[in-house]
C-alpha cells in the first residue's frame, strides 16, 4: 500500500485525534481487495479452520504494525516502508524492498483477475468451475480494463477511493451470507488438488499475507500523526481490532452462510458487481506497482511524482497478463497470492531488523521475535507448500 504523495505533515496540520486517525488510516490500508478475495480462498484450504487460520494471521499482522510504528514513530518522517528501511539500514535495503512489492503487485492483479473471472464463470449454477484455461479470457479482461483505465488520465476521485473498502465488504458480506461463490472442491482455482490438510492450512495462512499487505501503513500514518507512544499503540490496538471485527465477521458469515444456491439473477449481480470492484483495484494497483517499479531506477528512486510513465504502467500491465497465463492451474489463486505474500515476509522481516539494529532495549527484543516468527513461518512452510 502507497503512503500519500506528501512526504511530510506540519506541526499544526497534525490530527487532533492522532490515535483515531492512526487505526483509521491502518485499517484503510490492510481492508481492500482480500475483503472479497480472501475469505472464500480461506474457507476453500482451511476447512473448519478457518477462524483459527485469520485468528493467527490478525495477530501476526497487529505485531508487525506496533513494531513498525514503534520504529518510525520517533525516528523518521512520513514514508513508505521502502523508504523507511531505506533510511534506517541504507539504500540496498530501500530497493529490496521495492523490488519484491513492485513484482508481488503484479502477481497480486493475476490473482485477483482470475478471481473475478471464476466469480463470472460460477454465476451459472453457483458452483465454482474445474481448473482450466477457461476463465483466462476473462481474467485477460478484467486485466484489459484495469491497465487500460491506469493508462488513461482518469484519476479516481478521493471521496470514491475512500468509500471503496466499504463497498467491497458490504459486498463481500452478502457473498458470505449467500455463501457465493459456494465452497470449492480441491482442483479449481481457489484451491489446488493434492494437498494435505496440514499444507493447505499452510497455504491459506501465506495467502492471506496479500489481504495484510497494508500492515506497513503505519511507517506514514504514525509520523504523520505525531502521537506520543501510548496514542501511536492504542491507534494500532485501535486499528488492528477493527480489522479483526471485518474479517472475522466475514470469515463467519462465509462459514454459516445459507446452504441454498442463491437466485441465478443474484448470482450475476454479485459476480458483475464482483469484477467491476476488483478491476477498480487492478487499476490503482498497477499505477502503485508502476510508481514503485519507478524508484528502482537512480533517477526515479525520490521521485514524488503522482503518475508513473505509461510505457511503465504498460509495461507492468504485460506482466501481470503473463502472470496470468501462469495462474490457469488448479490453485491458481492462492499460488499467485504467494508472491505478495513472500514481499510481505521479505519487507516485514527488514523492518525487524532495522528494530534490533536501531531501536532501544525493548523494540530489539520485539523485532527480534517478530524476525524469528517470520523466518519460522518461512521455514515450516516452504517444504509443506513445496509439492503444489
């Protein structure tokens, strides 16, 4: 998730409720499109698991956001996590960073087009169809329409761009009471077959790194706001409990939604109504994965400028239709979650280290678990997800 263009705030432009603003600027950043995505992908691999499943990533996800703002809080202006790791462990940090989100976001928009495209496949009979490359077109399409719209001089009014999270969970919400898209069988695009319990578990806790990218939020909100250390951790408490309340809910209602296939026209409409949500944030997350791709270049690195060049923009609009092509498999949503998923882990576990090289005595004994946790994660479930 990109901070705002500004790379500072003034002493008097500061909230007068700095901890409200904190836990809504960070809840803004974490709800997106895995309001939609996530929860059917959860409840597909986890099976009676699932609230455990969410449970565990919530709590991960609060840990990393107080350590993170713990860090920056004192220490730093306004920034990305790019540039926050950057400025604490130096520039080789800085592109590392970059780096693994500017390709974790185009694997993200594959992942998300090729949701679409089995919502619109599963409007027919409620049932998620087999793996196949019969939902490529539609992804293709999906994708067409997001890249084509960040290639235009469109720019998203502010007031859409803030009201779209609560579309896309009440949205997300009635698909969880109707139980639509219905809970697939292994071998469709929202769970691959041949896994074992144990590994889909492991896969479902990695997806859903991609509904927590946002986490990293707080290295703007925080200075930006310029709370003391209590405000800054109960924003974050703040922040992270709201988060908790929508995704629980939806884990919920997906799992004691009606039994009964939804009405065909409401099938469409939730599916219509599905893809044109999700190619609205195809179309601001390729322009983020532009600007960011942007920086890896020396004269582009503290470029402030709002839009990136099209040749860029298109240029990552290609991968993600390559990335696409690769998601026409059995799983082939969670897998290509795995790549925002692996930039999460990769960024989150920098900022550890910036917080056992430079924080005081307590922020190092955080960072250091949180860095532990991170490459326990990693360890345990590399070989689980090893044979998908």
């Amino acid at each position: 998730m990109e901070p705002p263009a500004s790379s500072g705030t003034a002493a008097g432009d500061r909230p007068a409720h700095p901890g409200r603003t904190i836990a809504g600027q960070l809840a803004r950043g974490v709800l997106g499109a895995g309001l939609l995505v996530m929860p059917p992908v959860v409840a597909a691999l986890s099976g009676g698991d699932g609230l455990l499943v969410w449970t565990a990533h919530l709590l991960l996800g609060g840990t990393v956001a107080l350590v993170l703002a713990e860090l920056v809080r004192a220490r730093l202006g306004p920034a990305s996590l790019a540039a926050a790791v950057g400025s604490l462990l130096g520039v080789r940090a800085e592109r590392v960073v970059d780096g693994v989100f500017a390709v974790a976001f185009t694997a993200g928009q594959a992942a998300i087009a090729w949701f679409a495209a089995t919502a619109l496949l599963t409007a027919a009979d409620g049932t998620p169809p087999a793996a196949g490359t019969d939902g490529l077109p539609l992804a293709l399409g999906v994708l067409a329409v997001g890249v084509a719209g960040a290639l235009s001089p469109l720019e998203p009014p502010a007031a859409l761009l803030r009201w779209r999270p609560w579309a896309a969970g009440a949205l997300a919400l009635a698909c969880g009471v109707l139980l639509w898209p219905a809970v697939p069988e292994a071998g469709t695009a929202l769970a691959p077959a041949g896994l074992s319990d144990g590994s889909a578990r492991w896969l479902a806790l990695a997806a859903l790194f991609f509904a927590g990218v946002g986490w990293e939020s707080v290295t703007h909100a925080v200075p930006a706001a310029g709370a003391g250390a209590r405000r800054t951790a109960a924003g974050v408490a703040l922040g992270t409990a709201g988060v908790a309340v929508v995704s629980l809910g939806l884990a919920a209602a997906q799992a004691h939604g009606a039994r009964a296939p939804a009405p065909e026209p409401l099938r469409w409409g939730l599916a219509v109504a599905t893809a044109a949500v999700l190619a609205s944030y195809v179309l601001t997350n390729v322009r983020t994965a532009a600007r960011i791709a942007a920086r890896l270049h020396p004269a582009g690195r503290r470029s402030a400028a709002r839009r990136p060049a099209g040749a860029l923009v298109a240029g990552v609009g290609a991968v993600c239709c390559a990335f696409a092509w690769a998601g026409a498999r059995d799983g082939g949503v969670p897998l290509l979650l795995l790549g925002p998923a692996a930039a999460a882990v990769v960024g989150y576990a920098l900022g550890a280290v910036a917080a056992v090289r430079r924080g005081g005595a307590v922020l190092r004994c955080a960072g250091a678990l949180l860095l532990a946790v991170l490459v326990g994660l990693a360890v345990l479930a590399v070989p689980s997800l090893s044979g998908v």
